[in-house]
C-alpha cells in the first residue's frame, strides 16, 4: 500500500489512514521537523537566496560552497571535499571519472562489491554475488596476485537494507607496491556512524596503501539535499577540474550555510538517536526477529508480514522492493531522534502479539 503525507516527517506522519507513528525512512536524526534546524535554513536562505544559477567554475562564485567544504575537510579529516547537488550526482561525476580512468589505463581493473549503490554505477560494474567479507576478501587476494596493476574497488560503506556494517580490515594486507582506489558510498553511515558521525572517511585513511573517495548523500542523516565527495588532494583537482563538475548545479547555497552552523544540532540528535537505538535493542531483540548492527538505527526482518500486521495498530514501517524495484520486498523497522521512550514502547508491546 501506498500512502502520501503532506507534512515534515518526524515520529508521526499524517496519511490517508490518519496519523501514524513513523519507524521508516532515512532521516535518521529526524531533521526535517526539528525547528532549529529549520530556522538554520531560513536563515541560509535570507542570507544567500533561494538558489544560485551558475556553473561552480564560472568568473563569480559563491563564497558559501567553498567555506561549506573547507568545513567537511576539517570535520572529517580529508584533504578536498567537493560539494554537489545531491549524492546521485556527486555518484554520477565519480562513475564519469572511472570510465575516464579506465579509457586512459586500459589494464586497470574494476571490481564492483555486491549491491553497490546505483549512483555509482558506470557500465563497468562486475555485478558479484555474495557477501560483501567474500568479495573484499577476492579483491585483495586479486591485488596480491598481480600488485602491478591499477584496480578500482567500489563498494556501499555499509548495507543500510540488512543493517550490516562492513569490515575493511583487510586492505591492512595488501602489498606495498599495490595501486588501490577504494570509492565508497556513505550516503547512509556519514552523520550517525564513526565518532562525531563522521562516517567512514577517518577509517578507511588508517589503511595507507590505498587512495580513497567517499560519496555521500546529505539528504540522510544530515538532513541536506546536497551531495559529498571526500577525497585527497590530488583526485578532489581532478574531480573538480572536469566539464561533468562544472555542467552541475550546485546544491541550493541555505544548505550549504546551515552545514557549517548545524553542528550542534547533529550532535544534540546523534546522542538522542543513541539512547533511542539502545532502547529499541532492549525492546526489540527478545523478539528474535531482526537483525541488526551495534549502534546503527536500522532493524531488518524476514517477516514481511509485520508491515500489514503494524499498520493496522497505526504504525508505518519500512517495506517494499529494494534496491531493485522489482526485486524482494525489504522489510525494515527504522528508529530516529524524534522516537519517545513511548513510542518505542508502543512499538514492542504491539510487536509482542505478532505471529509470523
């Protein structure tokens, strides 16, 4: 069933079916309704207008987007950070460069992880089956084989689906002389995973034989239509120096400016998503229907008929076919910032009386 909502999404949604308690979607730290964040963005929009039509590589630019970046560098620890219109096309300017790079380097060789997001599709994925350990585990043994060779692995930060956060300890053994790129999408870890919801950046740099590009959307857990990429010096000039970065809008410049003054509110949210995720564990692991990831918001099901089952007790969770729009339905319960104890509360006491 399809419903529709005219209004800021928070703990309750206002549908046809009447007001329902909300446990889906993927504004995690519930920033949509939060009034401080909005009056951020008023005060972006006073202070920068609505919108800035021109290229970001025109003869006058906009002070914001280059500050908003200098922001993520320094909040993340990356050498460049390039701002985009959304995460889509910050995906979309990486999957340009990869086709470039293996247009250039014909040896190079592309590897794609299972379920890598389709905003970094190319034409060049691998479309591997599996799990994400098997496939990172096939790649460095690949490296180890034939070090001389310039690979490209692409892969999702975490399975934001199934709530499984990966591990990437492995890139600890590849070998000295190893070419490696490693392009990761972090659209759903980057302001609730890694300290101060820095997302995966600050790891991925403690593994020095490889060079790293983290993507992300900001329409998540930050609450921002706009776009990230993360990387070091040298690939942020050649990001930023091609017809595909300058063709692209930019981001509307309030969100820009409200990144730079909202960091306060991200953390006042990421330690209110904590305790809330905490109680859900508590609440909802009796059950033994979910799976899910220490600290992460999300809680994935095989009982796909716990959606209908909830929405008859007014509460609207997460189901339909994901990633693939005709593929298996994805059934999911999904905690944010804006959850009461009592919405938590009410959530397991109705769950309690399920029968899958």
């Amino acid at each position: 069933m399809i419903l529709h909502t005219d209004n800021p999404i928070g703990r309750i949604v206002h549908t046809e079916l009447g007001a329902m308690r909300y446990f889906s979607g993927t504004s995690y730290l519930a920033l949509p309704s939060h009034e401080g964040f909005r009056q951020l963005l008023a005060a972006g929009m006073e202070r920068h207008g609505n919108n800035f039509g021109g290229s970001r590589t025109a003869n006058l630019r906009l002070s914001v987007y280059e500050q908003a970046e200098k922001f993520w560098q320094n909040y993340t620890g990356a050498e460049k950070a390039l701002l985009l219109s959304s995460g889509f096309m910050a995906g979309q300017l990486i999957a340009w460069w990869l086709r470039q790079q293996v247009q250039k380097h014909p040896e190079t060789i592309v590897s794609y992880a299972p379920h890598t997001h389709q905003a970094l599709w190319s034409g060049l994925e691998t479309h591997e089956e599996g799990s994400f350990q098997n496939w990172l585990t096939h790649a460095v043994e690949m490296v180890k084989h034939q070090p001389w060779r310039p690979y490209l692995l692409v892969c999702n930060a975490l399975d934001s689906v199934k709530a499984e956060l990966f591990d990437f300890s492995l890139l600890a053994e590849l070998p000295d002389k190893a070419q490696v790129t490693l392009i990761a999408d972090d659209s759903h870890g980057i302001g609730i995973t890694g300290k101060a919801g820095k997302g995966i950046f600050p790891t991925l740099q403690q593994f020095t034989k490889i060079q790293t590009i983290v993507v992300a959307s900001l329409a998540k857990a930050c609450g921002l239509a706009a776009g990230l990429i993360l990387t070091n010096a040298h690939y942020g000039r050649l990001l930023s120096h091609n017809a595909f970065f300058a063709g692209a809008s930019p981001c509307a410049p309030a969100y820009a400016y409200a990144m730079m003054h909202a960091t306060n509110i991200w953390e006042q949210q990421r330690q209110q998503l904590a305790e809330n995720v905490a109680l859900a564990v508590q609440k909802l692991s009796p059950f033994g229907l979910f799976q899910f990831a220490p600290g992460y918001p999300v809680f994935y099901t095989q009982a796909t008929g716990l959606y209908k089952f909830l929405l008859k007790k007014g509460i609207l969770i997460s189901s339909f076919p994901y990633p693939k729009i005709d593929g298996t339905v994805a059934t999911r319960i999904v905690i944010n910032a804006a959850h009461t104890k009592e919405d938590i509360a009410f959530l397991a006491a109705q769950i309690a009386s399920f029968q899958g």
